[in-house]
C-alpha cells in the first residue's frame, strides 16, 4: 500500500474513538431494542464513501492480519467491485455490491472496520454549532422496527463529538505525515 507507516499511536488512538462510537450505539440499539440480525437491505452492499486516511490505514491494518489466501481472494473481489461499480455508473444504474471484505455475512476485519459500518443504521442527530440540529432517521430496518414507538422513547444518539474526535485525529495524523489531499473512497477501492 503507498501510505506512510501507520504507527502504532494511531491506531490505538483511533481504536479508543471507535470503542467510544461503538459504547454510544450500543447504548442507544438497547434503549431502542433493536439488534441488528441482517436484512435484505444490507448495508455492505452500500456504496459508502470514507472520508479519512485514518480509517484507510485501520482498514489495511486490518487487511494485513488475514492469512495471504484470504488477502488474495479479497483484492480479486475489490477489484470486481471496482471494474461493476464503474460500468452501473456508466449506464447511470444503482451501485449496489457486497463489500469484498464481507464473506457469509461477516465482515472479515471486524475490529477495523470504519465509522459509518459502526454507526449505521440507528437514528442520529449532528449538531453543527450555529445551524439547525440534523436529525436522520436510521435504516429502513430500524424505520419498520420503530413504527409502535411512542415519541418520548425517542434516544438521541448524537454522532457530534464522535465526528469531532475523529476529524481531530485525522488533522494530527495528516500533520505529522504531511498529507494535504481529501480522502473519498469505497472500502473496494482502498483495497486495491
Ligand atoms: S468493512 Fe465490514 S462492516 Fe463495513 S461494509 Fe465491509 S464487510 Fe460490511
């Protein structure tokens, strides 16, 4: 992979953010009673973009604890993903294909995997100082599973110091490893 080294600081640092961010879902999935069992809406088949090198780097991190056969068959099923994305694109199609890191329903690195597979699917609110509080309602599932509730068991898992604790240390790692460029990218395309 042409990153800089991922040091061992930063991947304990970003670790502890997602043990809070995961601590926070957690917490709200069982006011709510929901548990995630798999549905036909998989979210792996969701084509969501990752905003930052540190997630990139925990995902690789990740990626390199899997035995090489596994690491080979995971590249070979980025590398489809990819080369499917872009032809749905070019036909203006829906790009809906299973993460090549998800293998019979598990996600093969788990641990690493980044923050929105860690906070998908549960409603959330941001809080950006000086606008209007973002509310967005969750998955289709966690919609269907929240129709009998009433409003005052409404939980607010608020996603803003988790967003802020993560663009800190991306700022930092970015700084220490004079990154200037954005990042955007599929799990598919951080693989390959
Ligand atoms: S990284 Fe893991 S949890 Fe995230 S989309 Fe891929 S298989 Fe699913």
């Amino acid at each position: 992979m042409n990153t800089p080294e991922f040091s061992e600081k930063y991947s304990q640092l970003i670790g502890l953010i997602f043990e809070q961010m995961d601590q926070a879902y957690h917490q709200a999935a069982a006011s709510y009673e929901f548990f995630c069992n798999g549905c036909e809406d998989n979210c792996c088949e969701t084509r969501f973009f990752h905003h930052t090198h540190i997630e990139w780097e925990y995902v690789i991190e990740g990626f390199n604890h899997l035995p090489k056969q596994k690491q080979d068959h995971v590249i070979k099923k980025a590398q489809q993903v990819c080369e499917q994305s872009k032809e749905l694109i070019a036909q203006h199609l829906p790009v809906r294909l299973m993460c090549p890191l998800n293998e019979k329903g598990n996600c093969l690195i788990y641990t690493y995997r980044p923050m929105i597979c860690r906070l998908h699917g549960i409603a959330h609110e941001l809080q950006i100082p000086g606008k209007p509080i973002q509310y967005t309602p969750g998955c289709e599932a966690f919609i269907h599973h929240c129709k009998a509730l009433k409003k005052e068991d409404y939980y607010s898992l608020d996603r803003t110091p988790h967003y802020i604790r993560m663009a800190q240390l991306e700022q930092a790692y970015k700084r220490e490893f004079q990154i200037d460029q954005r990042f955007k990218m599929t799990i598919a395309e951080m693989l390959i």
